[in-house]
C-alpha cells in the first residue's frame, strides 16, 4: 500500500511538472501580434531550425562580418586610447576613423548586396547521404524569407547557393496558420510546413516564377487543416 501511494503521489507530481513545463513553453512562444519585427523573428527562427534538422550551417559569410565588425572595433578603440597627446594624436585619429568608416561601409554593403533577405545558409550534404538530389550535395541552400509591411502573408523560399540561375521552391502562407488571436504560437504546425517545403527541395519540385504567386485568403489554412 506504501509503494502505490507513493508512486501515484510521484506520477501526480510528476504530471504537474509536464503541465507547469507546458505553461512555460506556451508563454515562451506568445508574442503581440501587432509587433512585426517580433513575429518574423519568432517565423524565422523557427524556419532555420526547421531547415537545420536536414542540413547544416554554413558560418563563413557570419565569420566574415564578425571579423570585419572586430576589426572596425579595434581601430576605435586606438583611437579612443592611444596613448599619444592632443593634438599630436590627430594624424592618428584620422586614419583611425577613416578606417573605422570605411570597414562600416564594407559591413553595410555585405548586409545589403549579399545577405538581402538571407536568413541562413547551408553547406553542401555529403554524397553518401544525399542521392535524392545531386544539387543538394553540390551547393548549399540559401533560405530566405520575406513579411512585407501591413502583410499577413510569410513568404519563404529555398534556392541553391552559388548556384548560376538557382531554381528554388516556394511557399507562403498567412501568419494566421501559426498565431492566433492571443498570439500563441503553433511551433510544431510550421516546422512541418517548412519541412514539407524542404522535402519539395529534396524530390526536385521546383517551382516556376510564373507558378509563385501569394495564396488567396484561406487557401493555406485549408492546406493545414
């Protein structure tokens, strides 16, 4: 009588711990649905993870800016605490702003003409893994994603890295599949959606330009249901 009083006792706190670990996790994935930046953060976060169970990620572009944003970094701070006097230190901090500015620019351009709407790169699978596709094992995948302003509709899009005229999968859907009015979060709904999309990239149904086109209201929530 003493072992199942004391093993219900422990599967009954054991139960609360799953329901206050529930609780948690639903408040972690709450956002205010009004804030933009916030919901394509939380939509972007999950849509690399979601790529990240297939492929792995490629740091170099990453490394690339940190280097650029340390190095800019050191010449400020030479500037700021080089031990020469004012105003014998001028020629110094000339050449250290102009440094410091021209790296900014660099790191800005990088931003602009490279990393676009990029929200994670890949690297090439191995080929022993990876037959489905030879693509996959060739080039890395480039994912990007779009949320225009005043727009309910998420856009994502896989291509091939490096790839000379990249063919790519497509797929949109409204914010309205994954939050609801409260703005909670249906996590484990998207990643199956972008899972799906990879699964696409992976058999080779590519999508044509002409075939892109945003859904009509509705026609994604009916695909989920």
């Amino acid at each position: 009588m003493g072992r199942s009083s004391s093993s219900k006792n422990e599967e009954t706190k054991q139960d609360d711990s799953n329901d206050e670990e529930e609780e948690e996790e639903l408040e972690l994935l709450q956002v205010d649905v009004g804030d933009v930046i916030k919901l394509k953060q939380i939509l972007d976060e999950t849509t690399s993870a979601a790529v990240l169970e297939f492929q792995k990620e490629d740091f170099r572009l990453d490394n690339m800016k940190l280097a650029i944003m340390t190095l800019a970094c050191l010449f400020a701070c030479l500037a700021q605490f080089a031990p020469i006097p004012f105003p014998d230190s001028r020629p110094v901090l000339g050449i250290c702003c102009c440094i410091y500015f021209v790296l900014s620019g660099v790191l800005q351009a990088i931003v602009t003409f490279l990393d676009k709407d990029c929200i994670l790169i890949t690297k090439p699978t191995d080929a022993r893994a990876q037959k489905s596709n030879p693509n996959l094992h060739q080039y890395g995948i480039r994912v990007r994603t779009d949320l225009p302003r005043f727009s309910e509709y998420y856009k994502v899009i896989l291509e091939f890295e490096k790839m000379p005229n990249t063919v790519k999968v497509v797929q949109t859907w409204s914010v309205g599949n994954f939050f609801d009015v409260d703005g909670y979060f249906d996590e484990i709904g998207m990643t199956e959606a972008v899972q799906g999309l990879y699964k696409r990239l992976e058999k080779g149904e590519y999508d044509k330009d002409e075939d892109v086109a945003t859904p009509p209201e509705g026609s994604a929530k009916s695909k989920k249901e």
